[in-house]
C-alpha cells in the first residue's frame, strides 16, 4: 500500500510506520460501519427508553473495566519494544494481572451498584452480566504483542470478524424479536468474541501462549510502574461517561437513550487517534533513543496530523447530524442531531490528547497523566451539574466539551510538558501546519 507524499512531513516515518495504521484504519473503519448499521437498527427496535436500559450497565461497568485494565496496554507495548527477549514473562505477567483484576471487579461492581443505584431502574442483573466483560478481556494484552511488533493487520482481522458475527447476531435478535435481556448478553459476547479472535491470531502466527509464565518481581515492577496509567484510565473512562450517568439520573433512562447514540457516533472516530498513535509509537521511541531532533519533529507532525484529521471530522459531521438523524432515526431520537452536532468537536481535543498521552508515556510523565485526566473528570462533573438541570442534553454536550478541552491542555500547567502544550496550540491554530506548507 503506497503512502502519498505529504508536504512538511517525514516521508520515511511515513512509508514504514503509517503503513500499520492503514490496517488499523481498515480494521476500525470496517467494525465503525458494521457497528452503526446494527446499532441503528437495535435503537429503534428496542426505542428509547429501552435503549437506555441497554446502555446503562455499559456505561456503569466501564469505570471498572478501565480500572481492571491496570494500565498495562500502552506500557505492555513499550516494555516489549525494550525487551522482545521477554516476552513470554511480560505477556504472561500481565495477563495473569489482569484476570486477577477482571475477576475481582464482578464482586465490587456488585456491592456498589446495589448500595449506589437504588434509585436506577436497570437491573442488577444486567450489571453483573457486563462486568464479565473485564475477565474477557484481559486477553487482549495480545494486542499490545501485535502493536509492538507493528502487525496492525492481525488488530484488523480479529476486529472485523468479531463485529461481523456480533452485528450479524444483533440483527438475527431483532428479527426474531427477542427480548431485552438477549441484547444485554451481546454486551458480554463481544468481548469474548474479540478475546477469542485474538487468541486465535496470536496461536496461529506460531505463538503458544502456554509459553506464557507469571513473574512475581515482574508484576510489582508493572504494577509500580503502570498504577499512574491505571488511575488515569479510570479517570479518563469518568470524565468520559460521567455524563451518561448524570443524564440518566437527572433526566431519566429515556434521555439517556436518545443521549448514547449520538455519543456513540462522536466516539466511533476516536479509533483515528488510537490507530495512528500506537502504530507510530515505535517510531517515537527509537527517534527519541537516538535523534533528539527528528523525535520533535515528529510529535509536531502528530500533532498536525491529529487536528487535520479531527477538525475535518467534526466540520462534516455538524452538517450531516440532521440529516442523519432525520432519515435514519425513528422520531422520538430527533434531539440526539443537536447533541452530536456539539459533541463531535470534543474528537479536535480527544486526537491531540491522544498524540500528547504518547509523549508522556515516552518521557515517563505518567503522573501527568494522572493530573490532567483527573482535572478532566472534576470540570465534566461540575458543568455536569450546573447545566444539565437547565439545558438537559445539550447542556452534558457542553461540559463534556470543555472537559475534554481542559484536560487535554492541562499539560500547560507544568513546566516540564508545557512546550508540548504550546506545539499542540500551535497545530490546533493551523500554525505549523502553515509553516510547513509555506518552507516547501
């Protein structure tokens, strides 16, 4: 696949590494459609109200599942990329770590939601079913195998069948008319239908995960070294889906059911960044290691390439939020095109957040991390409060915008990150991307 020159930007870095995120790009772009042709079609089958019910555990279960995560995917990566000697130790490890943790969460997620959620109308049930999720998942350390490696085409093959079978799953569901129950299953089969894919990927690439060993040393060392990176997921996953929540409990189930599909919309092009950041993250770590110079240039160029991408996005999607909730919605989701219409700009802070959480990984910033996502969380939960009583959805809208706007440029704050910060200002106002049209 041949990678277009373009203007000001390191054409080598290009050619060997975005050539990985092109698999990603297909694999993401792939599940994205297959994603919102079922999702629109389990929105209206099941209406709102009951929509809002299937969204519910998701949204409760996902602050465990980060937590459950432990920080080790981004760090898995780079410890593979220092030590590929290792791997059976590091893979093993952190698998072990994250069963662990997935097992531990369907006992907390319980006791929490039955002393915190008295007043929601979702059942119990449907939250210990969804925290399953998090023992699925801790295969997906594999996937941080496959990125180290830059085989992004394995992601791709796994992500595509496993949405396929479960979109293909969701619409036999309707067509037979099941009931709600049945599609609060599908919440756990995905993540053992991409567990499994993964498995199956990693075995037949000539790798045996019973090679896989526990190392006690090693998983304090993880554990010591990634437990910033836990806490700022948990952080990043409240700040994120805090707003679903106080949706549901000043609004009620039924808003919240018109309040995730355009939520789904603006996060299904957060694989982008995600794509882009862990192909080229090789690529960072070995300039970094040995040219200083050409490691600034290409976070620059990150950075431009975030804003292009994001800001393209969220131009197109403001003009095609009516019309796509006008022809394929049934009525009662009508407000959903305002909200979308708002919250797709948050995806211009969410790429460059994404661009900037790479360098802080690379420099061992990882408290800073912490701090922003932290700051994030408390400026959704306050603007949460005010303005949802008073504006309802729009209002979550807003303060999850600016949320993500603030903690995205917190890393102003401190002294050792702020020139990041200001190269980031500098690509958002199209600076550098001008500059490097202009030297041409």
């Amino acid at each position: 696949m041949k990678i277009p020159a373009v203007p000001g930007f390191d054409q080598q870095a290009f050619d060997k590494y975005l050539k990985n995120t092109g698999w990603l790009f297909l694999a993401r772009i792939g599940s994205l459609i297959i994603k919102i042709l079922a999702g629109i079609q389990v929105a209206n089958y099941l209406g709102a109200s009951q929509y809002g019910l299937l969204s519910y555990p998701l949204v409760f279960i996902s602050f465990f599942i980060a937590a459950a995560a432990l920080g080790l995917d981004g760090f898995v990566t780079r410890e593979l990329l220092a030590s590929p000697s290792k791997k059976s130790a590091i893979l093993g490890t952190s698998f072990g770590l994250r069963l662990i943790a997935g097992i531990l969460i369907i006992p907390l997620a319980y006791i929490i939601y039955v002393f915190f959620g008295k007043n929601v109308e979702v059942p119990v049930g449907y939250i210990l079913i969804a925290s399953g999720i998090g023992i699925a998942q801790s295969l997906n350390i594999i996937d941080s195998f496959f990125q180290s490696k830059v085989q992004g085409k394995y992601v791709m093959m796994v992500q595509v069948a496993a949405n396929l079978i479960s979109a293909f799953a969701k619409l036999f569901l309707i067509f037979i008319g099941a009931p709600l129950l049945w599609f609060v299953w599908t919440l756990l089969a995905d993540a053992i239908l991409l567990a499994a894919g993964y498995l199956i990927a990693y075995t037949r690439n000539g790798h045996a995960p019973r090679e896989w060993t526990f190392d006690r040393s090693r998983a304090g060392y993880l554990l010591k070294h990634s437990w910033p990176l836990a806490f700022s997921a948990i952080l990043v996953t409240l700040y994120m889906r805090i707003g679903q929540l106080m949706v549901e409990s000043y609004l009620g189930v039924n808003a919240l059911g018109v309040y995730s599909p355009a939520i789904g919309w603006g996060e299904s092009f957060y694989f982008i960044p995600v794509a882009i950041v862990t192909s080229v993250f090789p690529a960072l770590m070995n300039a970094r290691r040995d040219d200083p110079a050409r490691y600034q240039k290409r976070l620059q160029d990150m950075y431009d390439l975030m804003v292009i991408f994001s800001l393209g996005i969220a131009v197109v999607m403001t003009f095609l939020a009516p019309y796509i909730y006008g022809y394929l919605y049934t009525p009662e989701f009508a407000e959903g095109a305002k909200v979308l219409s708002i919250y797709i700009w948050a995806s211009v802070f969410v790429f460059l957040g994404n661009a900037s959480g790479q360098y802080l990984v690379a420099e061992g910033y990882t408290k800073y991390s912490l701090y922003r996502t932290g700051a994030g969380a408390v400026v959704n939960i306050v603007l949460g409060y005010l303005w949802i009583p008073v504006y309802g959805l729009q209002g979550a809208a807003y303060a999850t915008l600016i949320a993500y706007f603030s903690a995205t440029f917190f890393i102003l704050v401190f002294p050792e990150t702020r020139k990041q910060g200001i190269n980031m200002l500098k690509s958002l106002f199209l600076i550098s991307l001008i500059h490097k049209i202009t030297k041409r």
